[in-house]
C-alpha cells in the first residue's frame, strides 16, 4: 500500500470526523460529501469510502471505539470484521486503505502486517476483489436494476462473494423498488421460503403481485398459491385467488401435465416449452424426443429464448431430429440475441471450432467475453483460455487469471483448476503454492480429472503442502481412473519406489502397471 495515500486519507477522515463528530460514519451519503470536500485530491478514492460505508462497517467502528480506546478490544479484531464485509467489494488493497484510514483517524494503532493478517490464504483466493463486483455495486447505487438484481443473485448463490440471504434480500429489495420485475420475483420467493427474511406469506403475496402486474407466468401462479393455501398468519382467500385466476388466465391445475397441455393449445409459450422439456426428459410424461422438437418449436417460433436454446442443443447432438450443426448455430445465435446466456457460450464454442458455421476466433473471444461479463461461469472460463492462448484476442495472461478466478468463484471446476495452473506457476498473477493447492483441491472434488492429478504432484513434490505419498497416491488413482495415462504412471511410481507416509509396495506397483497397461520396468 501507498504510505502516503494512507496518510493523506488518514488525515481527510480525521479531517471528517472532527468537524462533524464521528456518527458522521454511520451517514455515507454525508460521510462522502464531507470527504470530497476535505480531500479534493483523494477524489477518486470517494468511490472506495461510499462502498465500504454503505454497508454500514461506520457503525462498527462507532460501537466499538470506546472499547479499542480503554483497552478492553483489540483494534486487530475490529478492523478484522470491517475487512471481511468490505472485501466482498473492494479490493484488498482498497479495503485496506479504507479500514487503516478510519482506524488511524480514531487513534488506533495498527501495523501493516496485522491488518493483512486478518484474511486468510483461503479467503483471499476467494474474495470477489476483481472490478467485477465493484462496478455492480456502483451500477446499483446508481441506479442500474440489472447490476441491482445481479448483485443480489451473487450474495443468493454466493457467486464470486460469501452467500449472505440477508443481503440478497437488500439488493433484490433495492431493485425491486425501483420496478424490476426479475427482482420482485425472487424477493417474493425469499419471503415464501424465509431465505435471508423472516417467512412472511402477505409480503411474499405483495412483491408476487408486483411481478405478476408485469407479466410474470411464474408469479401469476406463485400469487394464485399464496391465496389459495395462504400460511404465516395470511388467511386462504378463494376468492381473491379466483379473481388473480380470471385476471392473468392462469388455472389451479397449470402445474398439472394435463393443465400444461391446455395452456400449450392455447399458445401459451411458456406452456410450449414446459411440455417439451417434459417429453424430452421423460418428466410426468412419455419420454417422445420427436413430441419434444414439436413443442420447443411452438415455443421457439412464439419467441420463447430458453426453447430457441434447447433446440439448438437437439440439433447439435440429434436428440429428436436428424443432426444439423447449421440449424444448431442458427438457434443458439437467435436465443443470444434474446439474452440467453447458454446460448452466447455454446455460440462461441461454434465460432471457435467452426461447427455449423465458418471458424471465427475473434468472433468466438466476443461471444464468450459478453457472457462472461454477464455472469456466466462456463463462458468466464472459455473467454480466460483465450486470453491465455491468445485466441481472438492478444495474449494475456493477467486477463486470462482474472477470468479464471471469476469462474472459480462460480465452483466451476475447469475455472478452478486453471487459476490454481496460473497460482503454481506465477502467470498473470504471483507465484503462490497453497493457494494454487486450495484450487485444485475444490476441482478435484468435482472429479476434474487433470485437477484429481495436478494434486497429487503437490503432495509428491511438497508443493504448497508437506510431502505425502499416500495422499499422492490416492489423487493418481481418481485421476488414473479417469483415463489420465500420465496419472496411471505416477501411481504405479508411488508404490515402486514409495516415499513419505507410503512404503514400497511391489505388488501393488505391478498391479496397477498391468491395470493400465504399462511396461513396469520404464517406470
């Protein structure tokens, strides 16, 4: 961290604090204002103190700084629970600035090193530092309901932040107030199931006909069900339920194959592609591949992005009709246009080996890049390996790690084991073996084969972790019995020669040579 800037922020926020006291911490709006205007120079800091005290981490420091002042807390422990709720924001270096600047301006003593101690290697390989979940949070503050219902997603599905229901809650709410009817759904849903707030059936009913106002199938039904069962001290209401089944054409028996039915007859697109999807997957109905096509393609001519999608998955793979990659491509590049985020990627991967299209890197690189952006962890994967390879794109293999993290944290494993490759080895990003080891432990335990393997040479070369051939050992089977032949190789070298926590074992060595197939003496 730059000393100086620490210093000169430092000095703006005692600057803050003794003009107009320090509950002024627990005002960010007020709290920014004043700031830019005691620091000009630091404005384009502003940005890291409007984050890091909107979500309140002032208040912390207001409730526990006669505490740290009398001695009876340790400042490491308060600025320690300030950093992990702003690291799922800012930066580390940016969370540092703003937890040290608040800590300094109040008299508290810190050391650099204390304060970087409060989060572990774990962590760090995890926290959605990237400018990714900064600039959503800004693009919410500002106003931008998608970045407001994405931010609430990620906190939902922990995607690239800890899991917190509570502050999906606040994001869903805040873009739920300003009309977004994506947000007004799962509010609802979270009000229904007691996710991240208290079960309450009459909220759920409010935010369910919010949504339902805006067309929503899934909410006209999920509205209808709040009055017909009611629950949680909201009273059943046929006919109130009766009135919202007459209002939005939506019956008691949709959820029925034979309710569906009636509703795909009708024309209904939704409708449309449940009941393809049921017949494709053999789901309440007869498993009719050919029935399947039928109705994704009532579903996709009536615009439906999600039936434009799985069509063009049957025609690629030829579930249901003849295999036509042309027809394939045609479909997944209609469900792109239509925000169908699955559809970008599969798009890309055609552009990238020329199925069903001419090859296009750079096309590929952009279809990939705009889905990543979007959220899409395969996509965020596929767009890092060309950044790495430089394909479509100029090589980069910064880039390419921050788009490997940004899969990881969505538990892909192919994310995850590519950012433990580049953590190992130092590329685009600093060396560092036990975060790389940490990669690969969550890949493997996806059963990602090259993970499965890459682990078992950090227990047999200590890298990241204290030798150990059993666990070596261990790893090159999962992986050997994934098909890696390299995999085969080194377990059969496990039990030949041994090593720490393993004894040779000759026997076993032969084994696993004639198991695969290998000449045991080369080994």
């Amino acid at each position: 961290m730059d000393n100086k800037l620490l210093a000169e922020t430092t000095d703006a926020v005692k600057q803050v604090i003794d003009r107009f006291g320090i509950d002024i911490l627990a005002d960010h709006k007020r709290f920014c204002s004043a700031f830019s205007d005691f620091a000009p120079r630091l404005g384009k800091e502003n940005k890291a103190f409007f984050v890091a005290l909107s979500e309140n981490v002032g208040t912390i420091f207001i409730k526990e700084n006669s505490a740290v002042t009398d001695g009876s807390k340790t400042p490491e422990a308060i600025v320690g629970r300030a950093m992990s709720d702003i690291t799922e924001y800012l930066n580390d270096e940016k969370a540092e600035l703003v937890v040290r600047s608040i800590a300094g301006a109040l008299g508290w003593q810190m050391t650099v090193s204390q304060t970087q101690q409060t989060a572990q290697p774990a962590q760090q390989a995890y926290m959605a530092s990237s400018s990714l979940i900064e600039d959503l949070f800004r693009r919410a503050q500002n106003g931008d309901n998608d970045a407001g219902f994405n931010l609430g997603e990620r906190f939902f599905y922990g995607r690239g932040i800890k899991q917190d229901y509570a502050k999906a809650v606040k994001w869903y709410t805040v873009a739920a107030d300003r009309g977004d009817c994506s947000s007004q759904k799962k509010l609802a849903d979270c009000y229904y199931l007691g996710q991240g707030a208290e079960r309450n059936i009459a909220k759920a009913a409010y935010r369910y006909e919010q949504a339902a106002e805006q067309g929503d199938y899934d909410s006209q039904k999920a509205l209808i069900r709040c009055y017909l069962t009611g629950g949680s001290g909201f009273p059943p209401d046929n006919a109130r339920a009766e009135y919202y089944s007459r209002r939005y054409g939506v019956y008691a028996d949709d959820d029925t194959p034979e309710g569906i039915m009636k509703l795909a007859q009708l024309g209904d697109p939704n409708a449309q592609f449940r009941l393809g999807c049921m017949h494709l997957n053999g789901t309440g109905v007869e498993h009719d591949p050919p029935k399947a096509i039928y109705w994704l393609k009532q579903a996709a001519d009536n615009g439906h992005a999600a039936a434009l999608f799985d069509l063009g998955c049957c025609y690629y793979s030829g579930n249901g009709v003849t295999k036509d990659r042309v027809t394939a491509v045609m479909m997944f590049r209609k469900a792109a246009e239509k925000g169908d985020l699955d559809a970008l990627n599969n798009l890309g991967s055609c552009l990238l080996s020329g199925e069903g299209t001419q090859r296009d890197p750079r096309a590929a690189a952009d279809s990939f890049r705009k889905a990543a952006e979007l959220g899409h962890a395969k996509a965020q994967y596929n767009y890092g390996e060309c950044c790495y390879n430089g394909t479509g794109v100029p090589k980069n293999t910064a880039e390419a790690y921050r788009w490997y993290r940004e899969a990881a944290s969505q538990d892909d494993p192919n994310g995850q084991y590519s950012c433990g490759w580049c953590l190992e080895r130092g590329e685009g990003t600093a060396k560092d073996p036990i975060a790389a080891k940490e990669m690969y432990e969550l890949a493997a335990a996806q059963r990602h084969t090259a993970a499965q393997k890459a682990l078992g040479c950090c227990y047999a070369n200590g890298t990241g972790t204290a030798k150990n051939f059993a666990n070596a050992a261990d790893c090159f089977q999962k992986a050997a019995a994934g098909g890696d032949k390299e995999a085969a190789e080194l377990l059969a070298a496990c039990y030949k020669y041994g090593g720490e926590y393993l004894a040779p074992n000759d026997a076993r060595a032969h084994y696993y040579a004639d198991q695969y197939g290998l000449d045991y003496d080369e080994i």
